[in-house]
C-alpha cells in the first residue's frame, strides 16, 4: 500500500457558511457543561478547522463598515470542546497537563486571505483607541507563507500563524473565581486602576452574556441553555486555561502545556492568526483568518503538580507554558523603539509596563510615517507584522521600560535611519485604507489631523 | 609601520580606587551644568572605562551583608559627560540625534567577575519584593564570553554584554519637567497608582538628593555643587535621554540613536551589565561588573525633527531608538512562561502588563525549584541570564498577557516537562546562597518557608 | 463575497495512479522540444503538483525490495514544463532571469509520509557505496512539518522541505554541449578522475537514454519521440538550468533566479523533499515525497546579462542564484564533524573537497554508532536531516578541510561529548532497518561486520 | 577582596618584535619533540597570545610588494606547546580526547587591524590563481567586533574571531605517516590528481624544510635541532591532530575536542584571524591579525575510542570534533551562488566539490563586480567575510554541487537581483587595492582585462 491514511478532520468548516450552519456546533463561551464534540487519543495526529473569530463578520472589500458595526458578543467562534484520553482509553483528569502540538496550521483551499483590523472606540476600541477612533481595516493576501497587503504597500512577511486562542474547559470551581473577579473590576474605582488604560474608553470587562451565546452542542432550546449561557466566561481574556492569550509565539512547530480542569480536558481553539505582533495592539489586529491545525496530543498525569505553581490561595491559579518552534520566522536586524512609563502627555506612571508599551508603540508609528505611511497603516503593520514586544527593565523606579523590535526585512526599502545628510528616504507610493468616520467626541490632542505627522 | 595608534582610553577607571579616587571625576546625577570630561569627533574610535554601578561596594565573598547595607544613594557611578563634534570641529546641537556605536565591550583584565544582587525590601527591594525581602547576592566568574557561578550551579550562558545606563545631558527644560512629574508622583493618591506597585513597598520615585551628590568636575566646594546637587535628577530611571533604561540587547555591535538636548550631546554611561534577563526583575539584577567600552559617534543633524515623535504638549518628550547587534547569543530553544494580569493572590487587574509579568516570573521561578534550586537562586538567575520578557497581548480585556523565555540551553541538564511518567528529572547540588535575614515584617503569603516550594 | 479564488492548480497529481496514469503528462528528461503544459503569468499565484521523483516506485513498508530493484531510468518523473510570460502576455526570453518564489510547499493529503533509501552498490550506489553497498530503506511519517521513523527512533526534526530539481528547460546549443561533456567523461581515463570518485563504483554519467523516458505531451507514438528520447538530457545532475541541484535550503519562502535558454523559459520541477542534509549522501536520501508547491513567477529582462557571469568559452555556462527563507529550521546548537583530504585508507588527496567531506561524514557515522544506531541508520539519518555540510578550508596544500554539523537537538538524548567518567549515554531502542543483502563482492575493508562499529 | 587573579598570559607575545625576538620562543613545525613551553592544568583559565601567521611580514600600507616576496617557509608562527593535565597533576595521554573552550578571543591593545591578501601565482597561489595571479592585499580597521577596509569600501562586518590553527602534537608514527603520504603524492603523476587542482599551478604539498624552521625551545645550535627540522611537518595543511584547518566556526565560545597523542597532548595554535569565509579561498584569505585568546581546558579520558573514529588501517587517523558558539555572527538573509562541477571552460569533472566550490565562486565574484567592484576586490571579500560554502549535493552522477552563501547585510547597499527595470543599482566608490603585477605568465582566457568583468 502506497499511502497512509488521511488524517482525520473532526471538526471541518465551510467558511462560505455562517457560524450556526456549519458541519459541527461552534461555541463562544468557557463552561464546563458544553459536551465534547469529539474525543481523541494521546500520539494520533488529527486535524481541526477553524472558522475566523468573527465567524465570518469581516468581508474580503475596501470597505470598514463591517469592522466598525462588528457584533462583539458573537466572538470569539471556537471549535471543539475536544476530550483527550491516553493510550488505554482514560480520560485526562484534572490535576493532568495536556500537551498540545501544533504540527501544522494554514489556510483552507480559496480562502488565502485575512484582515486586520481597527474596532471603534465605542465598540471595543484598542491599545491606542484615544488616538485612533475610528474603525479601519487592512485586507492581507496570503500567498503561501507571506502576507501582503493592497492595504499597506511596501510590506511582505513571512506569517507566524497561530491559534491565538487556544485552552481547557474550566471547571464550575474557575468558572466561579473568573465571573466573581471581573465582576469586581467593574465595581472598581476606575479611577483607582492605571489611569492609562481608563484613559482608553474601552471596556473594563466583559461579563457573562447570553445573547448571542453559541454552546455547541447544547440545543438553543434545551432547559440548561439559558442557565449555561449565564454563567459562561466570554472568551475575549487569556486566563488560567490559557484561552485568547494571542501569544504570536504559538506557531507552527510549538507544542503547548495546558492545565486540565475537568475531565477530558475538553480543549477548544479558534481565533487563527496568520500573523501577529506582539501585544496585537489594534485589537482586531493580527491578520486574522480561518484555517486549520493539525495536532497531536499527551498527557503528563498530574503534570499540574509537578510544574505549575501552586503560589497563592487555590490550585488552580496556574498559567500554561510552553515550547517555541524551530521554525519561527528568522528576521536578524531589527530597529528598536523604546518607551517608558511617562505617557505622552506627559504624565508619569509608576512601573506600568503597559504604559511604557504605548510609548514605544507611538514612537514607532511617528517613525514610520516618515517614508510615507499615515498612522492607520503602521497601528495595522505593527499589530500584525513580526515585531517583538519586550519589557527590557522592570525595576527602576518609577520608570518601566519597554521596547518594540520591528524587523527591517519586511519592507521593501531600507528604513534604518540614515546619517548622511544628502540620502533621500523613499517613500511607498500613497494608497488609502478603507476608514470609518467617528462618530464620537475626538481627542483634540495629541493629533488634530494627518498633518501633524508630517 | 606595523601598528595602528593605540584606541585612546578617555576615560580610565582603576576598579582598586574608590569613586572619588579616580583618574577622572565621576558623576551620579543627571544635569546640563555638569561639564564635559573629554569631547570626541564623530567617526573616531575611542574607549571608555566603567566601574560597577555601586562604585565598589559589593564585593567577590559570600556574605551578602554589603548587598543589604549598600547606599543607594551613592547610584550610579558614570564615566562622562563627552561632548560630540563633527569633523569640523562643530559640537552637535539640540535636535540632532546623536549615534553611538558600541564596538566593543569587555571586562578590566584581573576584575573578569561580577555580581547579581537581591537588594532588601527596606533598602531598593525589587520586582518581587513581595515574595523576596532578604538581601541575597551571587557571584559570576566571568570566563571571556561565558558566566558561571558558585552559587548557582548548574548553568552556564554568554553574556550580552551591555552599559545598563547611557544617555544624553538633559537640557534645563527637561530637567525641570523630570522633577516635576516625578514629584507629583509622590504626591499622588498612592491607592490611584497600580496596586501591584504599591503591594511591592518599593520607593515610589527617587528625587533629588544632594547627599551623597558626584557631580564630576564640579569641586564639592564650589558655589555652584549645592545648587547643581538640590536640582540634579537622580539616575535611577530611565528618560527621554535613554540612561538608566536596562535593555539588555544593547549588546556589543548595537547602535543606539539619542535626542540631544544640550550643545555637545554630553552623553554619559555607566552600569556595565555582563548579561541580563528582561526586566531585571531583581532590581541589582544584571551581572554587575566593572570594565570597557570601544565606541564610534555619529551626528545626524536635526535627527529629532526627522525620527523621533513630537507627539505631546512638548517637542523634548521622545525616547531613544536603537539597532540590534548580529552579535546576540543566539539561542533557539525556549521554555515559555505565561502570566496574565490577575496576581498571584487573585486579584483581577485592568490590562496591566506589569502584573503579568510579574506572574509569569513568579511562574517560572516555580518551575525550577522543581529542579532542585531555591526559589532565590531562580530569581536571581532571571535577572541576569538572557531571557525574554514579552508583552504578548495587551488589548483582551480585562488581561494583559506576558511571557517569560528562558533558553533551555543555558542548563547543563534537560529542563523541558517530560511526558513519560518514568522520567527523573536531575536536580542539581545544593549550595547555599549568601543571603541575609530581614528585619522588616515578612509577608506570610504566599510562602511561610521554603518548604511551600517543595 | 468572503472568498477569493481558489489557487489553480496547473498541474494535479494523484499518487495512487502510476505516471503515466495522471492528469497531466510527466517528462523525466530534459529537451527544448518538450512542450510546455500550461503556461502562467508573473505575479500570479499557481499550485503545482508533483509525484516523489521515482513515481510510486517505492512503498510504505518494511521491505528494501522495492529499492534495490528500483528502475534508475525512469528517474525523475517531472511536473511541467510550464512557459511563463509577463503582464503583457510576453514570453520570457532567453537571456532573461525567471524568478521563481516558492511561496509554500506541502504533502498531499493522505500521503503524509516519505522514505530515504541506500541504493545498492550495482544499482546506482551513494556517496559512501564503499562502505554500504547494501539496499536499505527508511519510513518517515510527516507530522505537519515535522518528520518521525519508526526504522530510526529517538529522532524527530523540522522539515526542510524544497523540491530537489528545479530548472529550465536547455536550448538545443546548450544541450548539444550537456551531452558532449558527459560523454566524453566516460572516454576519460578514469584513473585520472578523482580517485575516491573511482572508489565508489558508481556510474560516472548517465547518458540520454530512450528506455523509459517520458516526454510529456509528446506522444510516445509520435514521429519525433524517438529523436528527441535520443537527445534528451538525463536530469540526474544539476547543470546550468539549475535542475535537480538538491540544495537543501530552496524550501518555503526562498526565491530562485534561473537564467532562460528557451521562449517561455519552460520551467520544470519534481523531487520534492520534506528534508535534507547538505549532500544528500545516501543518494536516495532526503525524504523523497509527493506533494504540491504554490509560486509565483516574475522576469529579469537581459537578467542574465546582469547577474550571471560570462566567464569561459560560453555565456550560457552560468549557474542560479537564490535568496534564502526566513522560514529555514532555525537549530543553533551543532555538533561539528571535521574531515580532511586524506581518505580513510590514508591515502592523500590533493585538496579535493569531496574526499574531505567524506571523511566528515564517516567521522560522524562512527560517533552516532556509539549511542546505539547502526551505521545505516545514521547514514540515513544525515542524508535527510537538516545537517549542514561546509567546505571549511580549500587552500591548505594538500589538504581541503570539510566539516559536517549536525544539529543536536534533533535526538531526543544528549548527544554531546561528556567529560565526566560517570556519565552514561543512554541508548536508543534496536529498531531493525528494512534492508537488503548486497549480492556483489562485498569490502573486507574497514567494516567487516557490524561489530566493527561497537 | 574586591579582585579576582590576573587570568594569566603563559604566552605573552610583543607584535612590535621579530618572530625571533619574542619573549616566548616561537615554532612553526610539527614534531613530538618540540618541548611545552608551559603546562596548564584543567578547568584553570589562561591567556596565550599569537602574532599573525607570517610573524609581522606584512605591513598596514597600501602596498602589495611585501606579499609578493612574503617567506612562506617561515609560516606559520605558532605559541606553544601547551601540555595539560588533570585536577591531580596527571598528565593526558595519548588515547585521551583534549577540549579546549575558546573563551574570548581578540585584538592586542594598539594593533587593532588586519590584512587579507592574494599570493602571487609562483609564491603560494590561491583557490583561483589562474584567474588571480597577482599579489595584492587590502588593509582592514578592526573596530571592536566589526572590521572595514580603506581598500574595499561599503562593506562592514562582524567578525567571526578565531584561530585559524589549533592542534595538539603528532606522534612519531602519526608524523611519519603526515610524511610519507605527502611524499608520495608530489610522485604522483600529477595527471591522476584531480586536474582542477592542476590548473592551479599551486605547490602540490609542502615537504618538511629545515630551512626558516623554528623549533621553540629546541636552540638552533643543538644537536637534535638539525635532525627535528629535518622530520617536522610543516604547518600548512589541517590533519588528524587538527592543526591549520581554518575553520571560521571556532569562534568565541566554541569548544574543540582534539585527539591526544602524545604524553601531555602538547598543543598548539595562532594563524589568528578576525573573521574568515568559508574556504579562505585566497590562502592568505582570512582577516589575519596578531592577538590574544582566553581558554580552558579539560580531558576526556580515553575519549579517542570513545567518539573518534577507528576506521581504516591505524586507530591514529582521526579529525576533531567541535560544538560551535551561540555567538556565531548572526545574519539571516543570504544571496547564494550556485555551482556544479564542470569548470568555467565547460570541463566535465566527477563529483568534484572544490570544482564546483569554485564555480560558485567565480559566479559570486562576476556578480558583484555588477556593483563597482574589482574582481579582486571581490575575492578578497570572499576570503574573509563571513560568508557560507556549503557542499549542497554530492551525489548527482557526474555534477557536485556547491552553493556560496553572503549575507547580505554586510554591504551598505541593498545587492539583491531587482526585477524592476527602473532600479539602478548604487555602485560603490571606486578605490585602488594595493596590487602586484604578475611576473609570470599570465592567463589570456577567461579574462584578459578588467573590462571582460564589466
């Protein structure tokens, strides 16, 4: 016999179709009622499609409407929950570590493409939404392992695709802890939390939502559908099952320790990347897809124990970990942008790393609109290109201090700052970028128009 | 003729000498009035020495005594100011950028060790002074490019050589708008601030200080010294003239682009790091060490105006930018540490990048102790190895996502999590560590005793 | 609409039909009259399909029959040849470069599986054929892009996957020079040939032969068949047009500058790879596999002119030119072979490189012995992993100085040379390789049985 | 104590001094009875310094005549003989593997520059002496870790430092072996060698020559020093005891694992050099300078039998194993050349690697003489940048492959192929190289004048 058998796809998706006519349920919700779909065995390697996080919300046009009118409680659109059990047909337990490798991602056959985007401030907004209010979006074309863009000339990169979401079922014990503790930050004093992220005008949390809710294979009409969807986590945060950590790290070739909370682990992925900066800082901002995994899962029995920390008041207040890839695009010159934690107003914070971030964030964008981008295109760029988000010192008081590495190879001409006076940067050719108006009280400052940048 | 002219030492330091015993004056505050040591033409090599940041007050034993009494404000001792001229002779002006070469940087020939500090949490504290409040410190012999210690076996890395603090003279204007900010600070509500930071009991800002005050060739006696010294920034943070930032790619073969806010560019270095981690969460957390520098100066006129952001009410609010080395240990294989922003004890904070690397330290120092090591030594060790501290994503509301990179192959054992259940894992030969009792009140959580690591 | 158009295919292959059963018409010899297949314009993106280079010869199991008695004639069955034109539907022209960018490569589903094979000493041979003149096969399984044997445990690796043959298609001139050169090769003397060649006993040249070729859409019926079956090029080597150059690093996200001898530029292409080591040196011995490829073309104008160099008697006597992929493996830990001109009889070369790296790679046989493989196992094993051979010193009369690095953390083990008396490689489990009795006169010398290696 | 000991310098070298004024006396043979000049025992880190190869016959000018008549019979001038022994005083024996970790690596303070030249045809020659029969040289500024030349402008790079010989002390036997095979190969009919060799009209093997012999701490006027010189190798070719192999590899932070044979392993090192490419291809190719290395040694007992091969007729025919650093220079793009072996006047050769190395070469050299370049400037570059040879297929009956990496970076412009017809290609500065004219015949094809390159 001259071939092996076809590995199994058991959770295929039609990305013509929406997300309540496809083949298998989706869900958008952590619970950990939602049955698996599907179970596999430790060592088999099987394959999972992914429909993008909006389920299909954003089309393939020069047009940002859709990004700016965006439903948010519909996100994300996972696919599973998948219960895994080892050689002998055993469950994982929790307490166990799920071993996930991503031994392969891509693209579906007619559906090479992908979008960044900008949200609006008033509905969802992103790292930099006080300076960018308004929804705007980039359309990428994925040509094997690049991406470029009609959007944003002058830039081909190579993808880092990746799941950015990918984690365990909760157990009703986490469940409970997530709900109570965001739910909290909403009766916060915002004015006590760092003012830089009240600053943002975007939502503190999102709690439990049942509109919208999708539980896979949990019938709309069913007696428990309406509990469920109450008590179920959105999936927009990272937390201990890891989740939406939108770690760009995660790419072909990595392999992934994941906590068990329940029985089977019922594991659940979706919100495909084909590349991500680190941070994603316009929020909708990897370029973002559907596609598919091929994986392979283990199981270290009691692996919770052995390496994750039981630091604090329960157990279960762990992280995931876990093992980059050899094949992790390889850019060596990089230009760095720092920033520190005094914003750009001027205002000094103490040790936020997150303000620092912005800093080097803004910085970077004023570079780059030199060779003749407007700030839309670079928000976009350095929220989907390769670039590397560091925090470089945490300690000296009051300052943190954070740099973004952007890999000069992804642009067509050199952007190295140049000391010869007589040298003449070239600038891309001018192409506008599909942009929603406002609606909202703009910020008169830092910015009252393009023209500020130039 | 055989030889090229010996690379001028501009600036020699006999690491036997005390501070104020040098060749040439030191300095540890920031201020335009303080006068260049030695000026340079743009495109000549020249040398700079560095003592250690504490000028001398730790020493190679195994007592961690001098560590827990150091006088902070004595930090940090820097080797300049330099001023920067063009082949014609024509110093470089406010709103050019000055670039800075690092060609080389290396140990004094018989000082080839340096030190890594946990500083007490009455006297500096550090990331996680929470979980750290004793004075503890190790030593590095320094084996040309490679660092191992007797205090922590069992590791062994090349170093990323790197001045943990450069940075241009701040102009009068600036200077100001640093005391001020920084002032208003310590003014502040301090439950408005990020309560990670105020959990840490860590000073909150550093202001001016004439005790302890060096203000190069300004004699101690002069009229001028007390009114420098009242006014005088302190040089612990980092600013918008780069100093005391603590990146650690600014290794040898790196570029660094500074704002120039005075005539000359008066740059000024010091703080020689051997190797660091990201963040240098420990605080004395580097690889300590005195030693060289071999640099080259560019001027690009008007570089300001050109590269960096005037975004903000003032045109001085900027930050450096710099190029990578091809030269960076070139590690490929990483364990990856995630945290996000709920701290250790539970409590949900609003996108705060800080507290999640702060979790996926704590993390990751959980995960070695699980080799053998106390939970001291892995906190030391981050601080100084070349691991990587990444803001992964930072728009999921309510979490900020970090992650911790440690390259696997600075252990002389294989760290990965192991699957088969037959596995032992290795752990290494205990040796203590020098560290010191502290007096202040302990935390009782999360950790009573060692034992809770175990 | 949410979708683009699919990716065209132009040239499907189905690897449970033989070759001359598929789609489209396959050539395995290279002719300027073999007609183009489809033709495609640059900056398009189009797929190609190819069969593993012996077309199906070789099967899934545990058996060396099928290499042993393998059919050399028909090798290699080729996709194409395929003319491209420019925006303007303009043919490439000779003396033009086509740019060939190899925007992704991949297995076939239901086929994710490849072999590396030993060639019998009578039947084609290897680098090594002296010292292994047996058949012997290996089964790789393709898990996503990483590779797995059940015939050579305790290794796993990324793949490098690039098709092993890629060119042009000859002019007649050029051609008509191929087969003179070739020719006249067998007339030489072999003793004036390198000697370690001679050793080998494997074919100097393979001639055109009309046994078994396939011509693609020229009919085996036609008039001209059997003239052009005379005249057409073996594609064993690589010669000017590129060809079947196996250059290891030609995988995904690398682009390939090939000079154009006919209108149209009539590219072809096969042997697909998943991985390979530098030399390929069991023959057979990357992992051979069916698959696909996306691309994208573009054309130099008079890019030979240009690029490629005149120098010699012809200016058709040049070679190709690539870019490398930010995608290559990225491994950073080696262990590094040495080898010498002098042969392992101790016979002295004249700094001939093969000799050397030869030497290197048996040096590397013998090592790899010692944690428990056979000397086949590793000879297979660096034909296809991604080890690097280097031609290090080419000066040093007399001897030429190759090395051979191989990239450590491909073993699941610690393959490092230890330097204390305790320590105690582990073994990897005996797994027997399918493998074939070698019916010639087999060489007493150096191995006369499998204890010599242990 | 706040010092660590002086790492002590057992082989202080003073640049300024003739070869025979050193303070250590200096050798440049290979003979087991040339006596250490110092023992260092394991695990303890010492300093040696090398002078450059030819011990200061060349001079930092910008004239060729001094490598025109350079002495070859005085290279290379070696420091040592170093024995070692273990934490106990024993001695390593012969059996034993010696490793030696090159802890740093560097200039001497005042003598930071280097030469890389061409020998003339008919004193030495190079990888293309038919081509390039003319001495010349270019001068290079050692500026920290990267090197520039008056003499070849628009290129700059890292260097990869390293000792271009490093060995331990042959055997008797060994030596005899060395002797005799080298013997016969000048009495081989010239014609049965690899004819590409030939062509070269280079020395085939350099016999041992008493004449310039310097035999350390052997007095020229003893008895035995007549009878050594006589039987001592010369130092040109890399053997089994490592010696001259000029691999760019063994940089800071590698570790050698040398073969042992004879009572304390007596070895040896200098022809430092600053940075190299692959093959050193104009003999005196690399960044050839004076300096100092840092080092450590340590024993593996019996370590020949336990990882070296004994393959073939005596256990002493070995090669060294090395681990490379993770400080390797760091590029990742890279434009490749390409060559197969059929010579540049269309010469059919079998499977010869240097043949087709050498192809690549010439392609490579062509090409960026596209850019402004001399074709000697070019070949130059080649020489000591840290360029890639790699031996790409070697087993495609009758055509080896070889493939010619540069990375890219190192040149100021951008020198890839631009499919644009508009690009034009910045040409760099037109500077004359310190040249020769060739005494001899010269070659009148390929190349007449410098016009048939442009």
């Amino acid at each position: 016999m001259n071939t092996t058998e076809r590995i199994p796809n058991i959770f295929p998706i039609d990305p013509n179709l929406s997300p309540t006519q496809q083949p298998k349920p989706l869900h958008n919700r952590w619970h950990p009622d939602i049955p698996p779909i599907a179970q596999v065995k430790v060592n088999s390697v099987f394959r999972v499609d992914m429909i993008d996080f909006t389920g299909g919300q954003i089309k393939n046009d020069d047009n940002a409407e859709d990004v700016k009118s965006i439903n948010i409680n519909k996100n994300h659109h996972l696919s599973g929950p998948f219960s895994v059990c080892d050689e002998n047909g055993k469950p994982a337990k929790p307490g166990d570590l799920l071993v996930v490798e991503l031994c392969d991602l891509g693209a579906l056959p007619g559906h090479e493409w992908g979008y960044t985007g900008i949200f609006d401030r008033e509905n969802g907004g992103g790292f930099l939404t006080d300076h960018f209010p308004n929804a705007a979006k980039a359309i990428w074309d994925l040509e094997g392992v690049y991406a470029s863009s009609r959007h944003i000339p002058g830039v081909r990169f190579a993808g880092n695709i990746h799941p950015g979401l990918i984690g365990t079922a909760p157990s009703k014990e986490l469940l409970e802890i997530w709900n109570e503790r965001e739910r909290k930050l909403l009766e916060e004093d915002i004015e006590k939390m760092s003012l830089a992220a009240v600053l943002h005008h975007r939502p503190m949390a999102m709690l439990p939502e049942p509109k919208e809710a999708l539980l896979g294979a949990i019938s709309r009409k069913s007696a428990e559908f309406q509990r469920i969807a109450k008590e179920a986590a959105r999936t927009i945060p990272g937390r201990e099952n890891g989740g939406n950590c939108d770690i760009k790290n995660l790419t072909r070739g990595s392999r992934i320790y994941l906590p068990v909370f329940v029985e089977g682990a019922n594991f659940s992925m979706g919100d495909l990347h084909f590349s991500q900066g680190d941070g994603e800082v316009s929020f909708c901002g990897a370029i973002e897809m559907s596609g598919f995994a091929i994986m392979r899962c283990q199981i270290i029995r009691n692996g919770m124990d052995k390496y994750l920390s039981p630091m604090g008041p329960t157990k279960l207040h762990v992280n995931p970990i876990f093992e980059v890839s050899p094949l992790e695009p390889r850019y060596s010159e990089f230009l760095v942008f720092e920033g520190v934690s005094v914003d750009e107003y001027g205002k000094q914070y103490y040790m936020d790393a997150s303000v620092a971030y912005k800093r080097a964030v803004l910085n970077c964008i004023y570079y780059f609109t030199k060779f003749g981008y407007t700030p839309e295109q670079v928000y976009l760029l350095l929220s989907c290109c390769p670039c590397e988000g560091r925090i470089s010192g945490i300690v000296d008081v009051p300052n943190a201090c954070a740099t973004l590495a952007v890999p000069t190879a992804i642009f067509d001409m050199d952007v190295r700052p140049k000391v010869a006076t007589q040298h003449v940067h070239v600038k891309v050719m001018k192409v506008s970028l599909p942009q929603c108006t406002y609606d909202g009280k703009l910020p008169t400052f830092p910015r009252k128009s393009q023209n500020d940048f130039e």
